[in-house]
C-alpha cells in the first residue's frame, strides 16, 4: 500500500505502513541463536529465548510465515519443546499435568475426555432418569422385609 498523497514514503520500499522493526537479516540472525540456543537441553519453554531477547513471542509464528529460515528453526523448536516435554513427563522430570496441559493446548494434543449423552425430550431432558430412580425404588420397596 503506497503513502497517502503529498506525504514521504513511510520506508525504504516505498510501501505505507509501519516500519519493519526487524530486517530479513536481524531475523536470520535471530533464527541461527535460536537454533543454537535449543541445542541445549535444559531449554524448553521457546518463549524464554523471545522473553530474554525483548522479542514478542508472538512474532515467531509471523516471521516463520515471511522468512524460510526462521520457519525451519521454528519448526524444529516446536518439535524438540514437544519431545523434551515427553521425555521430562516420562521421566519425571517434569509435573505429568502441566505436560498434559501444554502438550494439548501448545502442540495440539488430543486429551483423553469422557462423554456422556444424555436423552429426553425437551421440557424434561432428565426424565429417563427420574424414571430409573423410581423404578429401582419401586423394585426396592418390593424386596424389603415388612
């Protein structure tokens, strides 16, 4: 989207808008600490590299979707998260239900969930249990000594 008329290009490509905080190269820098940065096992949690970096974690999924390199990077760093929080649930290392928790909410991961459906009609969708209460406390009443 070009300037408004009359009004000096907002950065150097001539496009309008707000300038790009972080050039392809800052971000193809950014990708290679990354990528050295979850060398080492005791990272997990990527959001920690973005946080001490004063990044928005947030532009990680934005620049893996203009940047190949970054997406690369970004990939493998989901991928080696989802395996060292496998691994520490397995081991223990870390706490089972917080693993749970992010392993579905941050990778997608289908928990296990119990559903239970019930029947009846609308002005009384409980009313086949109502009935089997009072059927099993009829067949009580009739099997309890007077």
């Amino acid at each position: 989207m070009a300037a408004p008329k009359n009004h000096e290009a907002y950065n150097k490509n001539g496009e309008g808008g707000r300038p790009r905080r972080y050039s392809v190269e800052e971000i193809n820098r950014l990708a290679d600490e990354f990528s050295d940065w979850l060398k080492n096992a005791n990272n997990v949690w990527f959001k920690d590299f973005a946080l001490d970096k004063d990044i928005d974690p947030d532009l990680f999924s934005q620049w893996a979707k203009e940047n190949d390199r970054f997406a690369g990077v970004y990939r493998q760093a989901r991928h080696r998260q989802e395996s060292r929080l496998i691994n520490g649930g397995l081991l223990n290392a870390y706490n089972g239900s917080i693993v749970k928790l992010v392993l579905a909410n941050a990778h997608g991961w289908k928990t296990d969930k119990t559903e239970t459906k019930l029947s009846g009609d609308a002005a009384n969708p409980l009313q086949f249990l109502l009935e089997k209460i009072d059927g099993e406390g009829k067949e009580l009443a009739a099997n309890e000594p007077e």
